[in-house]
C-alpha cells in the first residue's frame, strides 16, 4: 500500500485526493445520461408543440365552385333584383363556410392555382356546405 493511502474502519482503502475515480465517474456517467434524457423529451414537446400549432395547407378551386353557381343561377330566369340577392346570398354562404371549415380544422386554404404541389382537397366538402347554407337561406 502506497503512504499517502489510508484504511478506513471497514477496511475500504481511501486515497489522499478523497473518493476513488470509480465513484465520481459513475456520478459524471448519471448527469451525463440524466441531462442527453432530459433534452430529448424537452426536444420530442417542442416539435408536438410545433407540429400542433402549425396549420395544414388545403385547396380550394374556387373558380369552379363559382361557375358552377354561374351556370344554376342562369338556368332559374331571375330577375337583376334577385340575381344579386342570390349572388350576395351565394357569396356570403361560400365566406362563411370557408372561414369555419379554417378555424375548425386549423388548416390554410389556397386557390388551387396557387398551389404547386399536390395538397388535399376541401372543394366537395365546402360545395356541400354552402349548398345546405344556401337552402337554410331560402
């Protein structure tokens, strides 16, 4: 045994710097482990946090829906008074039906001209919608 080393009551040999290595890397070891654990979960919540406050992009062809409605309108004969209640009618049905479909679904909708790539389409989903807006209307 070196001269700098002593015993310990129980017989465990002490070095002069105090605790042996052994022990003080196992407590680098932990922190070590403890703080790689420790940034991945605060990574893994930033990205849900991320991923959920970020809308969607979604398409919407609104020049079709708008010729579509062009087309029915001119088959029904009205008069220019009606016409313009109708397309007032039509306009605030389809405003409205977009904007709720956006806040319900978190999503930004796009003209499909707009959009290059290939993204979901919500065009039969709001015709539907300003359809039954339009027949509440009536």
């Amino acid at each position: 045994m070196n001269e700098h080393n002593e015993k310990t009551a129980n017989g465990d040999v002490v070095r002069e710097g105090g605790a042996q290595p052994g022990w003080l890397a196992s407590v680098r070891w932990r922190l070590v482990v403890c703080m790689l654990v420790s940034q991945m979960i605060m990574t893994g919540i930033g990205w849900l946090v991320i991923k959920a406050g970020t809308p969607e992009v979604v398409t919407f062809d609104m020049k079709g829906t708008w010729d579509m409605f062009m087309q029915q309108s001119a088959q029904q004969k009205l008069d220019e008074e009606k016409a313009k209640a109708l397309v007032t009618r039509f306009n605030r049905a389809m405003s409205d039906s977009l904007s709720d479909w956006q806040n319900k679904h978190n999503v930004i909708i796009l003209v499909q001209p707009a959009v290059v790539s290939t993204q979901q389409d919500i065009t039969t989903d709001i015709r539907n919608d300003i359809a039954v807006r339009m027949q509440e209307g009536k």
